[in-house]
C-alpha cells in the first residue's frame, strides 16, 4: 500500500493506536513542509516508522506494532495488553538512542538489594533516595529515562528493557514527585538484580502498576518488590502506620525519622499512608502529595533524570534529528 495523502498517513497510526492530535507535537517542524507531495509523505512516514518504534508489514505495506512476544506485562485485570503497546513502542525506541550514546559500559548485573544498599550509604548519602538510585544505575551501565507525559492513552509506571547491549528503565509515573517514582524505579531494579529481563534485544518486562505489598501472584513481580523494599529500607518486611494529622507533622517525623533510619524520608511517608488504615472514610493522599512537596520543594523525577542523562551519555554520538527528537519527547530540556 502507498501512502499518498495526509488523511490516509493519519488514519493509519489511529489505527494503531496512536492518534495524530497526540502524535503531531513531536514530530519535526519539516513535517508541514513536506504533507502536500507523496514522497515527502513517505519520508514523513519513515521518521515516524524509526522514532516511534514501528516498523512496515511486509504484506500489506502499511505501519504496523512491532512484535511484542519478547515482552512480559503486568497488568490491571480490566487492560488489555495491546492498549499498552503504543507508549510501550515509542518508549523503546526512545531507549534505544539514549542506550546508543551512553558512556558507562553495562556492567553486566545489579548487586543483592543489601550490598547495593551498603555501597550508597557507605558513600555517605544519608538513606537510599531516588537521585542516588537513579545515578547508580548510570554507574552500572544502566540509562534510565522518566516521560511522565507519555502521548498515548494506557500508561505505565515502569518498565525494563534490553536494548543495544544494555538494559534501560523507563519510568512513567504520575505525580511527577522523586518520592512517587522512588519505588518504582527500586521495583526495576529488583527485576534486573534478580535476572528477570532476558538478554536479548527488545525483550521488556512492562509494569502497568507497582504495589508495595504485591500479592498478584506472580513470583517475578512479588520477588522485585521484596528487593525494592530492602534496597530502600533495609529489610523487606518493612511497615510502618504513623499518626497522620498534618502535612508540617509529618515533614519533621519522617525527617528525623529518615535520618536515625537511613530512609528516605518520602518513602516513609508512602509507606505509613500505604499502611495507615483510614478512619471515616478519610483519604490521605492529598495530604501526602503537599508532604512530598515540602520534602522535595522544586524537584521532579524527570528533571532529576534529565540532569544526570546528560552526565552521562555523549549526545555526539546521536544524529542532530534523533537529539532533537529526544528534546521534543522532554528528556533533554
């Protein structure tokens, strides 16, 4: 089939399930220049095609999913896998050039929650906090990225891929808050220390949802949250509940608290809301969502993950249209 027109270029990724609306803000400028002459629409298709981990089917000619058989997904009972497959595509292909131009080789596994613990507060961090993992996985050779404004409808939390030689983490969670993002990106590190993501290009474990107390069954996914609570706390039984009256309370116990601990302070408090039983139908997210703030004024995980991508990757290395491309989606602003 040969794309001719723009209407048919736009029917064809709806169909995929990625609607223009959503896909035109991160596309190249030239794109406009190019949509009244079919070859230009051909170009425009192969961008498309490269930077939005899609490829052509050999039969039919028109823009198809990858093959996803290679990826394992943890979901909420009421999703159908194939919702996910769209942010699932673009998050990978964004992994793949952020793999390309990484500098730190992959050391070839992640230490035992314990010794990985040990070494970060060895270094005289005062708990084990989500800067702190996300630059030592950049030390192992691991990149990780954070696009917590993904284009597509049904989003993940996190994910773990193998691509160019290397695993990469994606995370994708909403509120945009160290503290939100902390146990998920623990949890993926969990699934790479225990060997869970198999070694071969393309392969992914997606998490749609993370729990700390994962009771869904699944060895791999209870096994991961089991490492990301010791990595964070030191023991992997770890609950607390605490007396949740007001957002300055709970600032100055979780501090001091993470402090005697060696906790992060923002995990406390996600663990104690997490734990704490609501009385009167109270919801205390809210509440926590100001806490995080005050414990982290300023501060965004994809900020975080943005200033230490560029410490560590050599954007030389990428063509100037996939560096582009890379500050479009947000990951180098």
């Amino acid at each position: 089939m040969t794309i001719q027109t723009m209407q048919q270029l736009k029917k064809e990724v709806k169909a995929i399930g990625m609607p223009w609306p959503k896909l035109q803000p991160l596309l190249p400028d030239w794109w406009k220049d190019v949509s009244d002459y079919p070859a230009g629409i051909v170009e425009l298709r192969g961008f498309i095609a490269k930077y939005f981990g899609l490829e052509i089917d050999q039969t039919h000619g028109n823009l198809c999913l990858r093959d996803h058989s290679s990826v394992c997904f943890k979901t909420k009972i009421s999703t159908d896998q194939r919702k996910l497959a769209p942010n699932r595509s673009l998050l990978t292909s964004v992994a793949r050039q952020v793999a390309l131009a990484a500098t730190s080789p992959w050391a070839g596994g992640i230490p035992p929650a314990i010794a990985l613990r040990d070494s970060i507060l060895s270094s005289g961090r005062p708990w084990v906090g989500f800067e702190e993992l996300v630059e030592v996985c950049w030390q192992y050779g691991v990149p990780v990225i954070c696009s917590p404004e993904l284009p597509f409808p049904y989003k993940m939390e996190g994910m773990a891929m193998f691509c160019l030689g290397r695993p990469v983490i994606a995370l994708s969670k909403k509120p945009d808050k160290p503290g939100w993002a902390l146990f998920t990106l623990a949890h993926e590190i969990g699934h790479l220390a225990l060997d869970h993501l198999a070694s071969e290009d393309g392969s992914a474990l997606l998490d749609e949802t993370i729990s700390v107390d994962d009771t869904n069954n699944d060895d791999k996914e209870c096994f991961a949250s089991q490492y990301a609570v010791t990595l964070l706390t030191g023991g992997a039984e770890f609950k607390i509940s605490d007396n949740i009256v007001s957002a300055k309370s709970m600032v100055q116990s979780a501090t001091s608290k993470g402090r005697e601990w060696k906790i992060d302070p923002a995990h406390l408090v996600l663990n104690a809301v997490h734990h704490t039983k609501s009385t009167g139908g109270k919801n205390y997210y809210p509440l926590m969502n100001d806490i995080l703030d005050a414990l982290n004024p300023g501060q965004t995980a994809s900020s975080i993950c943005r200033q230490l991508l560029h410490r560590y990757v050599d954007l030389t290395i990428l063509p100037e249209e996939s560096v582009a491309f890379l500050e479009r989606i947000g990951l180098l602003k």
